[in-house]
C-alpha cells in the first residue's frame, strides 16, 4: 500500500515532505520484516526462533527511531510563509458567484 501511494505521487508530481517519506520508510521497513518473518521464520526456522526473535524487536526498533527522527525534524523546521493574493481578489471571486447561488435555490 504505501508502495502504490508513492507510485501515484511520483505519477502525479505530488511533492513528498520529509517527514512523510521517513514515516512511510519506517513502515515499510517494519511490514516487510514481519512479512518475511510470517511467511518464512515460522514455516521453516524454528530452530531460530530466538534470532528471529530479536530480529524483529530490532527492525522494529529502528523502525520506531526513523519515525521518532522524522517527527523530530519535522517539529524544528519552521513552515515557509505562504503567498496569498490579496483580499479583493478573494472577495471579487465571491461576489461574482452570488448571483449564481440565488438561481440555484
């Protein structure tokens, strides 16, 4: 899933913050361990459930310290400004659409 969602970013220029793509990398580091160990640790290694064991707690672990970074840079970047147009032009907008709004009732 989150494989697909970065697809359709990068198909549509969607611009990807930082924080974002840390927190989807965390994810989908800890998904894929889980799944290779679903699929294959428990069918075929039982002999090494103790590593795999461990495995896990690490991939989690990393996993929790790049979303913890990631959070953490995002909490120290200060937001760009924005560039708005100015009010008349906003006001112009809406008194252009009155007229279509009391038709519309």
């Amino acid at each position: 899933m989150v494989v697909l969602i970065f697809l359709f970013a990068r198909y549509y220029d969607v611009r990807i913050e930082r924080t974002d793509r840390s927190l989807a990398i965390g994810l989908c580091l800890y998904s894929c361990f889980r799944a290779l160990n679903d699929t294959i640790a428990d069918r075929f290694l039982h002999g090494y459930a103790t590593l795999w064991s461990l495995l896990g707690m690490l991939a989690f672990f990393a996993s929790l310290c790049l979303w913890s970074w990631a959070l953490w840079k995002s909490r120290t970047e200060t937001a760009t400004e924005e560039n708005l147009l100015p009010l008349d032009v906003y006001q112009s907008f809406t008194a252009a659409d009155q007229p279509a709004i009391a038709v519309a009732k």
